[in-house]
C-alpha cells in the first residue's frame, strides 16, 4: 500500500535548474537548486522554520511575516519564503531576537481569533495552533475590548464546506490557490487594513459567486476559516490511505482520510502525477454516493421485469443467473448470451469479464462504454502511429507553446486538467478552440483563444482537412520530421489530397461555417507555434469521436501532428481526453469483442495462443458481437441474455426505445451495480456491486496511467465486483480462484505485453506508471513514440469529408450536439446522489436567442424536442453560448431522456453513437412527451416492485 504518511511542506515550490547553490543553514551545509528559496532550503536540512502565509503548492507571498531569518552580513530579518538561497549563505533560522519577532507576530494573530481550539473543529489540524506552540506563545496581551471579528457571520451556503470570517487571519492562501492552482479567480480580500476579509465575489455567498467549489481554497486554509463540514460533523481522521478517484479521465491520486470505516473527508494527494494536490467538486465532496439509502445491498431476482424482487443469498442469485443462462445456451445456442463490462470498473474486474464471456460463456460478445465514447481513438491512433492512446502526460502541456482544442469542455469534463492548462496560457502559450459552442475556455479569466472556430457540428473532418490544406500549400510541413519518421508513400498520398483545391478553407467555408481567414490564421499558429516555439499539442474529447466520422477525424488529428512534427517530445503529441475514470483500462484489458487485451485481434493465432494455454480452454477466433448488435440480435430473436456490470445502456445509449425495446426482448438480463439503475428496471438479477471506496485494483486514466484503488472500507453487500464475477464464472462450470486483485493484475501482466512489468509492488514504489511498462521500460512510459512510432513509421490516412446522414430539413431545421457539466457525472447515478445537485438539478436545452425568439420561447419555458428517433421536454436556458442553429443539453437525468432523440447513426469503423449530431425541431409545449409519460409510469411502477421487497423483507424479520 502506498504510504499515506503526513506529506512534508516544504514551504515554498520546488524550482528546476541545472545550476546548484551551496550554503549554510543554522551550522548545515545544504545544497539546492538555483531559486529555491531559503525556506525550502532549510526543509532540506531538516529544519522547519515556522510558517502561515506560506505552503509549496503556492507561489511564496511574505505577508505572515512569522519565517523571518538572519542572514550573515544582511541588515534586517527577510521573510524565508521570498529569499532565494546564494551561494556562501550563512543562515540562521533561530535566535532569541527571531524568537521574540515571532512570538509577537503571533500574538497580534491570536488577539483577534476565537480561543474556542478544544471545541474546533480543526482541533490537531491547524496551522496557528501549531505555530502558537512553535513560537512559545502563552500569553495574549491584547483583550477582545476593542473592534474584532469575533462575531462575524458563517457562510453556510456551500453544501460542502462552511467559511467562518471569525478565524480568518488574512494569509492570501485561500485567493491565491483559487487563482494559481484553480484558476478560477472567484476570491479575493475585500477591505482594507483592520477590515479585510477574503470574500467570494462582491461580498456574495459561496454558492451565488463564480466559486466552482474545488476545495482548494479549503485545502490552502491553514485555520478553521474554511471547513470541510464532513471534518465539523465527524471530527478528524484516525487513519488514511492513498486511493484514485472514480469519476472522470484524469484519475486524480486522493487520501482517504478515514474514521474507522467511515469516510471524513478526500484530500488531494499531492505526489499524485496527474493531479498533483488539485482536485474537483465531484473528487473532493461527492463521494457520499457510496453510503447512500439508495444502494441495493443484497442480491435479488424475479422471473419477469414485472414481478416484484425477491432477495435471496449471494449463491441462490448467483446459481439462478448461471442456470438461466445456460438455459438460453442451450436453446438459443453459445451465441445467445454476451457481457458489458463498465469504464468505471477496476482492470482486474474488466479482465475478468471478457475473461468470464471468452472462457465460460465460449464467445467473443463482449463489449465496453468504451464503445460509446472513444473507441474511434484507439482505432484511428491504431492505424496511423501503432498504439490505441494518447501520447503524453498531463504535465506536459506546461511546455506546450500553441494548444488546440477540439470538441471537448475540460473545464467541465476534466477540471483539474483544465487547471493546469490554464495555468500555462497564463504563461504565454496560445489556444485553439475547436467547439460548435463557447467553451469557458474561450474566454475566462486571464485565458482567452486566439482562434475559435465555431464550426457546423458534424463538419469536424472538413475543418481538419482545411487546415492540413493551409499547412500544405504554405510550406508549413516539418519536411525534416516527415522523411525521417513517417512513410513517403502515405504522405505523398495524403499531401496531393489536402492540397487540392476543393479541401481549402474558402471552399470548406459554406460546410464549415468557419470564416476562411479565421482558420488559415489557427492553422499557421499551430504549425509555426509563435515567439520562435513551435510545441504544439492537441486535446480532443467527444465532440472529435462521438460522430459518424469519428475514426476518420482521429486519423485527421493524427494526420497534422504528424505533418508539423508535433510527436514523440515533451508539449506535443495527440491527446484524447477520456471521459470516465477507466475508459483507457477498459479498452487495454480486451473488453471489445475483437480484441484480447493489449489490442490483439482475436484472429491472431499467436496471441489467442497465449491466452488458450493460460486459461485451458479453446478460444473463438472470429469477432463477438458489438453493443448495437446485441440489441438488433435481441429484438430479432437470437439474443437473450446478458450479464451487465457496472454500465447503464438504457440511459447512456443512443436512442433509447430501441434499447429499451432489446431489453424487453431478452430472458434473463443480470445487473451488477450499486444502484437499480436504468438498466437495471429491465433486468431479472440484480448482483449488488462495490464503489471504489470498497474494492482493490487498479484504473488507467486518460495518459495510460496505471493508478492503485485501495480499499478503505468492506464491501457493504459482502463481495467486491471481481469476486462476483469470479462467483458467476465458478457457477457456470468454469473455475476461477483467484484470491486477490493483485493475483489477477500478476495474470495480466504475464498475458500483456505492454504491462508485463506491472506490479502491485511497483506501484506501491513508483506511484503510478505509464504503459508500456516491460523491460524495454521498466518504469513506464510517459512520452510515446520517441524517436520512432510503435508501428515504426507514422502512416498519413486520407480523410474524406463526408456528410452525415443525419441533415437539417424544414421539419428538423436545428442540429442538436450534447455533452457534460461540472457538477454531474456521465447518466448521474454517482452525482445526484450527493449535494452536487444544488448546482444542477435538470439537465436543460440551451438555444440561441435568435433561435428562442422565432419559436416564441422564452427563457425556462418547458420545450419539446423532437426527432426523427423520439421526443422529450425540457426547459430552456437562452444563450449566446450556442451559435443559431445549433442546440445543445446534457444527459445527466433519466427523466429527461436525452437519448430518446439521438439516431442510431454511428461511427463508420467502431460504430461509436454519433450522439453530436441531431437534427430536432424544438417549440413550445406544456406537459411531458409521451416517453416522458411513460417513463414516469414505468418508474413509478419499478420503485414500487423495490419497495414491495423492501416490504417483504421487514414484515419476515
């Protein structure tokens, strides 16, 4: 287990510098890098020198003015944070005057702060009580006869955390971390001298200010002024241990600080690589999910979907699945049943699934989330650079110099992320927005693109074939990089398509609806970089893959990295931002239904080797079915079963009365979840799952970091998620015994070339790790492709725009285009279980003004969306965000039935939803659709066949 030990502060940030400085601390040599300061320094000598403004994740301040020091022929006592080490430095960081310097300070501190510590709820966790012991304070001269603050009223209003004024001492840490580490800038210190006070806003309330509720102002906070209420209900933590956060593609490293089995709060891990102590409002607060009255704990079945639930032992579900699924074996054929194994799983538990389909069921029809999302990312990286993920780590882009990005919102999707990027346009890199919408990112604080190409949803692969154009024929290619790492023959190719006159921005300008200039000007920046820096990196997310040319957009993408030399070095490279915590680990472990994990094709007699020896028994060598196809084979008949974990296709699916109407047409449907779901109301068992907070394993975030999940807590309903699978395969007549997760992460480091030298161990030693991890490298990889692709040359694709099926018509005149929120998560079976709701309770259409005026809707006015899939209603939100034509809503609520209107239209190669493009029409209404209607009946009636076992249940005992 990683060491969850106190985390060392050393004050002030580490500086890097090939020059080293040696000096003199209190006696002790030390020797540091250039610019570090004498603060940090002395940490390295191992001295603490006494501290409140200052904390090394933030840029040193000099206004608490308690890390004063002597300096050898220095006048005065400077401030240790802002001083830089030199070289022959005679420190001294005690002294009786030091002392005497301190003490006073904190005096004048403690004069005007509430001596309430034995009933505190920072009790043991504060700063100014622990530098009121450091400093020998046993006495305050100063009463409380004068003006103070004593009395100064809470805010309350955030769900999360409380800001008590009373306690504040003004130490900039809690604004400067909104502003350097979040980038939010929602705080700042109103007031002047005896009056100031840091303040959300104008003087507003938490949760009416532009505060996104981070927790890094909590973090910051060396006093009870800013408070986790977790901390005030539950008092401090007893132990904790390093775990990863189970939400979005960063998989940001959190301690679990705990009470016994009890969670009481999540920090940031600060030696986290790809979050490094930052964190978001969904990591840091909403994970109370996983206690939550709504959790099913015991197993159940029922015969029909209209029965009510009967709950039963663990062995009687798991004997009941097995049987009716080699029941429908047996009559339908080996064929007739298939798996869906979750991103939000574990590896191990994702291996053990397409293991348990391949194995005991004896057919590749397994299938992921994955598919829905990015599987046109490992399929176009696949074809044109050799390996099916993104090149880089998170931290590179802070030596990226031009950054594009294209369909994808990181700071609602992959906030912590987006922190970072911010932080590195407020550097002086450059930014490309390619968004059908304005993204925050376009303009926010201290952050404004230079380029936004607000394009047509739909036209992604004409805008990126217009700027390869503009590279092209301005003699802007890396002809160096080319020849020397790609193929001619492939680049010749697709350097005669872009440059023919038909690909150039003024002929793609009517399809675009990108002014020609405004895209020739985003394609020089990236291609020449500015100020004579030319690192260039592309960040794409679901506006780039959720599209019938989403493989070929990828291809695109990969296409003008490869051309302007943007591979294979630090602040460059190709950049998928994944939506859920392991959709990368999903697709690794062989969880697609043509491939083994590490991406080898079921054909392939070598591999399929490999796995048949370990495994003992003999393995289709043909492709499984995908998702879609096991709803068309259900409803024509020759499906019937399906033992889903973790995934919720009814909600997260496009179209959603044709996947409903697969799930009716199925004879035994097994959920395994935390929650009855979506999916769940059609099934016929329902095997309880494990949140992250009660299982081991591993997730793979979006930079193929391999990251250990650490259980914290026992498994409420009695199995963590791969010991039911392991239970289920055992049933059927196919022995699985393994005794731990790390017994399974050891199978699949001996089947995996790219994880042969994956180890519990190793993580435990380095963290994390990059894949590939082997011999060739033995810690990870963090950059791809150096010096040469994994396929070995770099393969040019050309990429035809072809337009979508899916076209505005006088009846569906609108293109509608989804995506996500800050507050909630994917279909919101984690998120609307806790306090995030407060900031979004609905999912809502957003329509331009232009568009509202014509159709006489004003704003919150419940609207009907109709396609040629459905209808739903929703309640409008006018906005300039969106361009006129275009609306655009998440899909967070069941009842708000996104997906009902998205078409089956789907990605020409992996068949990923093209949920981006929909042609509606939208207009006033008053009551719901009929879906909606019907959803509230077959709710209505699904709760109450729950409720009915509940009933049951209590009335026997």
């Amino acid at each position: 287990m990683l060491n969850p030990s106190q985390d060392i502060d050393h004050g002030t940030p580490r500086r890097e510098s090939t020059e080293e400085v040696t000096l003199e601390i209190d006696g002790m040599p030390v020797t540091v890098a250039k610019g570090t300061s004498l603060m940090r320094a002395a940490v390295d000598a191992g001295v603490q020198v006494p501290k409140l403004c200052a904390t090394d994740s933030l840029e040193p301040f000099g206004s608490c003015r308690l890390c004063l020091v002597e300096i050898d022929g220095r006048k005065g006592y400077p401030a240790s944070c802002t001083t830089p080490a030199e070289a022959g430095m005679k420190v001294r960081t005690q002294s009786p005057r030091l002392q005497e310097l301190r003490k006073g300070v904190m005096e004048l501190y403690i004069s005007d702060h509430p001596l309430d510590c034995l009933t505190c709820a920072a009790n043991g966790d504060c700063e100014l009580q622990d530098m009121a012991g450091v400093t020998g304070l046993r006495n305050v001269r100063y009463g409380y006869d004068g003006a103070n603050h004593l009395k100064s009223a809470k805010d309350e209003s955030n769900p999360y955390f409380t800001y008590d004024p009373s306690k504040c001492i003004v130490c900039n840490r809690c604004v400067r971390a909104c502003e350097e580490t979040q980038g939010t800038f929602a705080l700042t210190i109103s007031g002047r001298g005896f009056e100031s006070r840091v303040s959300p806003g104008q003087d507003q309330p938490f949760m009416e200010s532009e505060c996104v509720s981070c927790g890094a102002c909590v973090q910051a906070c060396p006093t009870a002024t800013l408070q986790e209420k977790s901390v005030i209900w539950l008092g401090q933590a007893e132990h904790s241990a390093i775990t990863t956060c189970a939400y979005c593609g960063v998989g940001c490293g959190f301690k679990a600080e705990m009470k016994g089995n009890e969670v009481v709060r999540m920090v940031p891990w600060k030696d986290g690589k790809a979050n490094e102590g930052h964190s978001c409002v969904k990591g840091r607060f909403a994970w109370g999910y996983a206690t939550h009255k709504d959790r099913v704990l015991k197993p159940m079945i029922r015969s029909k979907i209209t029965d009510p639930w009967r709950e039963v032992s663990w062995d009687e579900a798991v004997n009941y699945a097995a049987s009716e699924f080699r029941r429908i074996q047996a009559k339908y054929g080996t064929d007739s049943i298939g798996g869906l194994v979750s991103s939000r799983c574990t590896n191990e538990e994702g291996y053990l699934v397409q293991k348990l389909v391949r194995a005991a069921f004896g057919n590749n029809n397994v299938d992921t989330c994955a598919r829905v999302c990015h599987s046109p990312t490992g399929y176009g990286l696949k074809q044109t650079m050799g390996e099916s993920a993104g090149t880089q780590t998170f931290k590179s882009v802070e030596k990226s110099d031009v950054i594009m990005v294209i369909g994808a919102n990181p700071s609602d999707g992959h906030p912590v992320f987006a922190s970072r990027m911010k932080r590195r346009l407020r550097a002086g890199a450059r930014l490309i927005v390619i968004d059908p919408r304005t993204i925050d990112l376009v303009k926010s604080p201290h952050v404004k693109a230079d380029h936004h190409l607000k394009l047509r949803p739909g036209t992604n692969v004409a805008v990126i074939s217009a700027m390869a154009h503009v590279i092209v024929t301005e003699g802007l290619v890396d002809e160096a990089f080319v020849a020397e790492r790609c193929e001619p023959k492939s680049f010749n190719e697709w350097r005669e398509f872009v440059a023919r006159p038909a690909n150039s921005p003024e002929a793609m300008e009517a399809v675009t609806g990108v002014p020609a200039a405004e895209l020739r000007a985003a394609a020089r920046l990236f291609a020449k970089g500015h100020d004579g820096k030319r690192n260039a990196a592309i960040y794409y997310g679901l506006g780039v893959t959720e599209h019938s040319q989403g493989s070929t957009m990828v291809m695109g993408i990969a296409n003008l990295a490869m051309a302007t030399g943007n591979v294979g070095r630090e602040g460059v490279g190709v950049n998928p931002l994944r939506g859920q915590n392991n959709v990368q680990g999903s697709c690794d472990m062989g969880s697609f239904p043509h491939e083994l994990p590490g991406y080898r094709h079921v054909s392939d007699s070598t591999a399929r080797g490999s796995f048949e020896d370990a495994w003992g028994v003999a393995l289709r060598a043909e492709p499984g079915l995908r998702i879609p196809n096991m709803f068309d084979a259900a409803i024509t008949g020759s499906f019937k079963g399906l033992y889903c974990e973790g995934e919720d296709v009814v909600q997260s699916d496009p179209n959603t009365q044709h996947v409903a109407e697969a799930m009716m047409a199925m004879e035994c449907i097994v959920v395994q979840d935390l929650f009855l779901n979506e999916t769940a109301k059609y099934a016929h068992v329902f095997l309880p799952g494990a949140s992250f907070l009660e299982k081991d394993g591993t997730f793979t975030n979006a930079e193929r970091r391999i990251s250990r999940v650490t259980k914290v807590m026992p498994p409420k309903a009695g199995y963590a998620d791969w010991e039911v699978t392991q239970l289920l395969s055992n049933a059927l007549g196919y022995p699985m015994n393994y005794a731990s997760a790390e017994e399974i992460m050891d199978e699949i480091a001996a089947l995996t070339p790219t994880f042969t030298g994956v180890s519990y161990a190793k993580l435990a030693k380095l963290g994390s790790v990059q894949w590939p991890c082997n011999e060739a490298a033995p810690e990870g990889t963090p950059t791809m492709h150096i010096g040469e692709f994994v396929r070995g040359k770099g393969k040019f694709i050309i990429t035809q725009y072809v337009p979508t099926d899916e076209k505005v018509t006088r009846m569906y005149p609108l293109i509608l285009t989804t995506g996500r929120i800050l507050s909630q998560y994917n279909v919101g079976a984690q998120t609307r279980r806790t306090d995030n709701n407060q900031w979004h309770s609905e999912d809502r259409l957003e329509i331009h003004p232009a568009d509202a005026e014509d159709r006489g809707i004003a704003e919150g006015d419940w609207v009907g969306i109709r396609s040629r899939a459905g209808e739903t209603v929703l309640r409008a939100t006018i906005t300039e965000r969106v361009q006129p034509g275009v609306v655009y809503t998440t899909f967070h609520f069941p009842e708000s039935g996104a997906n009902v209107i998205t078409t089956d239209n789907s990605d020409w190669a992996t068949n990923c939803p093209e949920f981006k493009v929909t042609a509606v029409q939208v207009m006033p209404v008053m009551q719901p659709s009929e879906w909606q209607q019907e959803y509230s009946r077959f709710n209505a009636l699904q709760e109450e066949l729950l409720s009915k076992r509940i009933e049951e249940t209590a009335a026997a005992k």
